[in-house]
C-alpha cells in the first residue's frame, strides 16, 4: 500500500465523493486519481457494505489482493482507512444462494495482509465449495450465522486459523546432534542446542524407530507410529514439558515458531447441513476450523445441524476443531455435536470413527465449558493423537479420547458421557469432581496397550452408567501382543471419595471392579509389566440400590517387572508395592465355593521371583464382607476394622509372608458349610482384638459349625498369634443354650497366644 499512499499525496486527494454503491462508483467517469470515495453499501444503500476507496491510475497499482476494484473509466479503487473489516464490504450476500464463503476467504486475505480484525458482528451467511479460508487476524463474529453446506466436504477444513511464521526444518552438526540425543531423555531440563529456537513448538520423530503397535485383528499387527515427542523451548534452551522417552537417532526435527501475541475468534454460530459428501477416496473430510496456530483462543460458538437438517453422511469427520501442532491453546464456552457414526446397520453407519474434536501434537490445549452429547448413535466426540498437558474443565462431552499418548491430562467438574474417557499414555492423570456415564470411568485403550506410564489421581467423582454391564472405574485390559513400549498399570494410583451411582441401570445386580486387569503379567515376548509402587483406594461408596464393589484380580505375581526392589528370605520381606482398600462399600458375595465369588484375588504365581517381581504389602481398612484368595503369594496383608467373610491364603501351602487382623470381625457368610479360612503363613499370622462370630449358612446363624473357620475350635485348639480375641454374643448364647461350659485355658488362649505355644487347649 505504499505506492498508493504516495500517489495519494501527489494527487492531492482533491475531492471525497459519495456513491451508493460499488456499481455506482464503477460507473462514475468523473471519478480522477486521488479522489476518495464513500460508498453506502456494496449492493444497496445500509446493505452494512459501506467502505471508503482511494481513486488511482491502474499504471500505480500493483493489483495483488481482494482490495483492488476496476472502474469503467480505467482507474482503480483501492480500500482504504480500514481499522476493521467485516463479509459485505467484499460482496458476501447471504442470500442463500451464493457461496459466501469466495467472499469471507477474500475479507481475512485482506485482514492478513493488513494485520487487522474481522469484525462481523451479525447476518446468516451460506458457504458452499469455498474451503481454506485462512484466519490470521482477531475475529468478532458475534451472533453472525454460517450454514455449511457439507455436500462439498473435503480434506480441506473451512476456515484455517495458521501462523504468520513457517515451521523451521532444525539442522545440526554431527557434535551438536549427539549432544541434544544424550540430554534428551526424561526428567531433562536444558538443552542449551535447542536455546536458537526459543519461544518454538518442537517436534522431533523417528520414522525409523516404530513404536505402539496397534493390536487387533483389524490391524494385523502392522499398525503402528513412529517414535515421537514434542516440547516447548524457553529462553537458554530450557525445556518445557515432561520428555517420555530418549531417541537415539531422529529422521524429522521441525521447530513451530509460536507467535508473540493471542489471536482471539471469538462468536458465531454455525449449521452444517449433515450431507453426504460422497467423498470415497479421502479418508476423513472436514466441515469447520482446523488450528495449526499457537496461542489461539476460540470461544462463545454453537454448532449444530441446520434447521430441518440431521447427519446422514457415511463420511468421517476429522473434528470440527481440529488443533494441530500448536501450543498454549483454548476453546471455551463451546457447543456442538458429535457425529452419527452407528446407525443400525452396516449399509447406514459410517465406516470408521467420526469426530466433532480432533487434533495431532497438542501441547497446552485447554477445553473449558464445552458441551458436545449424543445418544449411543454418535460417536465419540473427541479423537486426538500426541496430546500432552491436555485439560478439561466444566465440559459436558459424550467421550475424552487420545488413541496414542496422552501425557498429562487434567478433567474436572466435568460429565462425561456414554462413549467415557478412553486414553493410554502416561504423566499425571487427575480427575476431580466429574461424572461418567461409560461403564468404565476411565478405559486404557486396549489398542494401544491399556497403558499409564505415571500417576493417577481421581477424586470426589462418580461412576453413573445407564448400562447392566460389568463396571470398573479403572480398566486396564491390555492383550498379550507386543506393542514395543512398556505397558502397565501406571506407577501410582489414588482414588478417594468416589461414587458409583446405579439409579439408572435397569438391573442393580451387577459388580463394580474398582481396577480391572489382563489376565497376564508378562507380554508372550517375554516383557513385564510395570505395576504401581503405591496404590490407595478410600471411600468409595454405592448408590442407587446396586450390588456393590469388588476390588481387583492380580495375575502372576512373578511375571510383573517393578521399577523398585522387593526381597524375601523367609526371614524378612521388604515390600516394593503398597496397596490400600479403605471404607470401601463392597458387593455381599454369597459364596458357593467358587475361586471366582472373591473381592481380591491374588492369582498362584508361577515362575521364578525376581528383585523386581511384585511383593506387595496390602491393607484393608473398614471392609465390610470381605472375601480374597491371595493364591499363596508373597505378601504382607493386614486388615483392620473390617468385617472379613474368607479369606484364602493358600490352597496347598503357608502363605510366603504374613497376614495380620486387628479390630475385625470373622464371620464366614457361604451357601454351603466349607471352610473358608486358611490363613497360615510363614511370617505369622496375627490376631489383635478381633471378635469371632457364627458362621451364617445359607441365611442361617451356625454357631455349632464355629470350627470351619479353621482359627478356634471351642475349647480345643486356638491357632496363630492372639490378642484379646473375642466370642460373639451368637456364639455365647448358643454355648449357654447347649450347656457348654468354655473352658479358662480357652479363654486365656484366647486373649494371649503364641503361634511357639502348644495350639491345643490344656483342660484342667
């Protein structure tokens, strides 16, 4: 624009001219160079067209851009005075019948070019084939309507919100590659290489170097990502973001300059016809934004379908939003739909997954007050890729998804919906106050391993499924595949103050694992998995009539691989993993002597123990009808205040470690008179101020069968170590009833036994 500036003040910018509109000064021939033109709207006088033009001889403008327009006489009439710009000032009509969008993509191209805002504040706009239009400029759209014909998807998005800055190819020297590939691994904190490209996203990948294997039989074993990372460069090359794991080479090293300034979109609202695009050889179309800038906050949108429209398209979607390789972003106070993707039959529903939220290499995304539901016809509405530092606040969405690394994921007073929280990946996972409607609260992809490397922490949330399905608030069912990472169960987990709601499930008898897990430990390639150092499970509590809560089923002790050291001499046990079960509301299990009728189950180990096999060290705390098979596993259990139904140490020998009770009640509960108790260990076995009760058979109180809890026979045998130990008022009443006389020596066996001491009572 400076030559026309120049020519202006040669010209003198003599007269200021009014015209009704853009015909009416292209047919103006009085119109001489340096004039200024004011016209009152584009088409029609008021029409919100109304822009001011500087007259110039076509021989002094370079004619590139939307701002240019012929006139009838040979001059040209070039936009001038511009502090903001809005659709009718280059044409848009909104009739309805034309493609509006030719005209929006010419306003932004001017934007761009003149850094200014987009301010368009209301009017129904119609875009038709037009895609790509590029966004680099603040924009107001206030309550202005977009109405997407989706007949004309492509793999192009609509609108494209981009950095002014192009990604920068990073080269090293041989010296200076080696140092950054030996720095660049966990818990990293400088890399001084990297101080050139402050203020960048970087993104480093090996081709070469495959990871995440996807398992399946639709993959074939075939599928998989190259290994990948990304991080955020601060001043003297400090890195910003946790680092997964060390590369030792890398085939792309691309730096993403981060602009110095937030663009803001912010209003509007958008109908998508839901049409068919017919577009069989792209794989996934597009309909909205896609955001490949950082520091872009988008807010205050609706989307949905047009009026008398609904979504028959057989195409996947790729996400109305879709963020890509940017940093520091948000979308807020948000609405729109996920995709119907099952429709009742194969001929109707969409092939492939179709999402409303996308994203690949998202760094510092934020989504708060997002609303996107559906019913059990929509998909999923998120589906990202290599999304770390992801948070989720004040959002209601049918499903949270990252198919392959997550690191880092925040959600809070949120609800999510039927589709659930479905990730793998690691760094810390924290959900606090949030509802979900899945039947699992959280689901670690089975695809990807059903991995968290790193800790988890949930906390005043609720589990509130409309499914009669098997329930679990963690899900951790990998398959026995090599997906050439580690897999496992995440290195710490706290749950505390959770709810699982079944007012909505039409049938209550169905059980609650509160961590499910494969029936494995190690990967047929030989692999273990990792297993958390420290587990806590407190208050969780039942509503809505359902049956209750079981606990978790370990696999093979022998197969895990720890990060830390356990030992065991039959002298000491020096546990590596802690687990704790406190003031949890479990399921009453009336047990028919199956393996399976269990709140814990420990399964038999097999193989060799290693220094970083699991040997845990397991509290249960205010327990109620508690039973467990602990598979003659080296442990160390103890419960306390809990009221314990079975408990099966061993089957065939003395558990390898020790189980203590302390304030408990034991009172087997069975359908048939077994013997629910064995609970010999080599360590000890110890009993401080617990209280025996009748066993109850079948509904029945039988204190005449107090022997099959295998501890005490009356007045004949007291096993292991004992402290105060107490008779029920059941078992008194039935000795008064029969005429049974317990013996002192019982009684003194009672409150203080020795496991070195004679077991048999010495009747005087």
């Amino acid at each position: 624009m400076a030559r026309e500036k120049q020519e202006a003040q040669r010209s003198g910018q003599k007269t200021v001219k009014l015209c009704a509109n853009i015909e009416a000064m292209k047919k103006d021939g009085a119109l001489t160079s340096g004039c200024i033109v004011r016209t009152a709207g584009y088409y029609t006088i008021g029409d919100g067209g109304a822009a001011e033009y500087l007259i110039l001889a076509q021989s002094t403008v370079e004619r590139i851009g939307p701002e240019f327009i012929s006139l009838d006489n040979g001059l040209v009439a070039v936009l001038v005075n511009v502090g903001a710009i809005n659709y009718r000032m280059f044409g848009a009509k909104g009739d309805g019948v034309n493609d509006d969008g030719e005209q929006i993509k010419a306003a932004h191209m001017y934007a761009n070019k003149m850094d200014i805002p987009v301010i368009n504040l209301q009017g129904d706009f119609w875009i038709e084939k037009t895609d790509g239009i590029i966004i680099q400029t603040d924009v107001a759209w206030g309550k202005t309507k977009f109405h997407i014909n989706e007949r004309h998807n492509t793999s192009a998005p609509r609108f494209h919100i981009t950095s002014k800055h192009t990604p920068i190819s990073i080269e090293l020297t041989e010296g200076e590659k080696q140092e950054f590939l030996e720095k660049f691994k966990p818990g990293v904190g400088v890399i001084p290489v990297m101080a050139a490209y402050k203020n960048c996203l970087v993104v480093v990948s090996d081709n070469k170097d495959r990871i995440g294997y996807r398992a399946g039989k639709a993959y074939g074993g075939k599928v998989s990502r190259m290994r990948e990372e990304l991080f955020y460069v601060e001043e003297y090359g400090r890195i910003i973001g946790d680092i997964a794991w060390a590369f030792s080479n890398y085939t792309t090293f691309i730096a993403y300059p981060a602009d110095e300034s937030y663009l803001s979109v912010e209003g509007g609202t958008f109908y998508v016809s839901g049409d068919d695009s017919g577009a069989k050889k792209m794989r996934y179309v597009m309909n909205g934004f896609r955001i490949s800038r950082s520091r872009t906050i988008i807010r205050n949108q609706w989307v949905g379908l047009d009026t008398g429209k609904r979504d028959v398209s057989m195409m996947p979607r790729n996400g109305f939003y879709s963020f890509t390789n940017v940093y520091d972003c948000l979308l807020e106070n948000v609405r729109l739909i996920p995709w119907e993707k099952d429709r009742g039959s194969k001929e109707t529903s969409v092939s492939q997954g179709t999402y409303g939220l996308g994203g690949n290499r998202m760094f510092n995304v934020v989504f708060r007050n997002v609303t996107a539901e559906g019913s059990m016809v929509h998909w999923g509405v998120f589906g990202t890729n290599m999304n770390k530092n992801f948070r989720i606040e004040r959002c209601k969405l049918n499903r949270v998804d990252v198919h392959f690394h997550c690191w880092n994921l925040q959600i809070s007073d949120s609800e999510i919906g039927f589709k659930g929280i479905s990730i793998t990946g690691g760094g810390e996972l924290i959900v606090t106050n949030t509802v979900c409607r899945d039947r699992r609260f959280i689901n670690f992809r089975y695809d990807y391993g059903a991995k968290w490397d790193g800790s988890i922490y949930i906390s005043n949330c609720r589990l509130a499924p409309d499914q009669s399905t098997d329930l679990s608030i963690l899900s951790f069912m990998s398959a026995n595949f090599d997906y050439r990472y580690p897999i496992g169960y995440a290195h710490m987990i706290k749950i505390e103050d959770f709810v699982v709601d079944y007012t909505a499930m039409p049938v209550k008898e169905v059980s609650c694992w509160v961590m499910r897990t494969a029936a494995h430990s190690s990967l047929r390639h030989g692999e273990g998995l990792f297993f958390p150092a420290l587990a806590e499970f407190k208050n969780i509590t039942v509503e809505g009539g359902g049956s209750g809560v079981r606990l978790m089923a370990i696999p093979n002790a022998n197969g895990f691989k720890l990060k830390n050291e356990g030992v065991y001499d039959s002298t000491e046990l020096i546990s590596n993993a802690h687990l704790t079960f406190e003031n949890i509301q479990l399921e009453v299990i009336n047990s028919s002597g199956n393996k399976q009728d269990m709140h814990f189950i420990f399964e038999s180990p097999t193989g060799k123990v290693g220094t970083h096999t699991l040997l845990p060290h397991i509290v249960f705390k205010n327990c109620r009808y508690f039973r467990g098979d602990f598979g003659g596993n080296i442990a160390s259990i103890l419960f306390e205040d809990c009221t314990v139904s079975e408990v099966r140490a061993s089957d065939t020998k003395l558990l390898q470690g020790s189980i203590g009770f302390s304030n408990c009640k034991i009172k087997p509960v069975s359908s048939i008179a077994n013997k629910p108790f064995s609970v010999a260990s080599v360590l000890g076995t110890t009993f401080t101020n617990c209280l025996l009760l009748a066993p109850d058979i079948n509904g029945q109180s039988r204190p005449d069968l107090l022997h099959l809890i295998d501890i005490v026979q009356l007045n004949k045998t007291v096993k292991y170590n004992h402290l105060n130990t107490r008779l029920g008022n059941d078992i008194l009443k039935f000795c008064k009833n029969e005429g049974i006389v317990i013996a002192a020596a019982f009684i003194d066996m009672l409150k203080c036994h020795h496991e070195l001491e004679a077991e048999n009572v010495k009747m005087v």
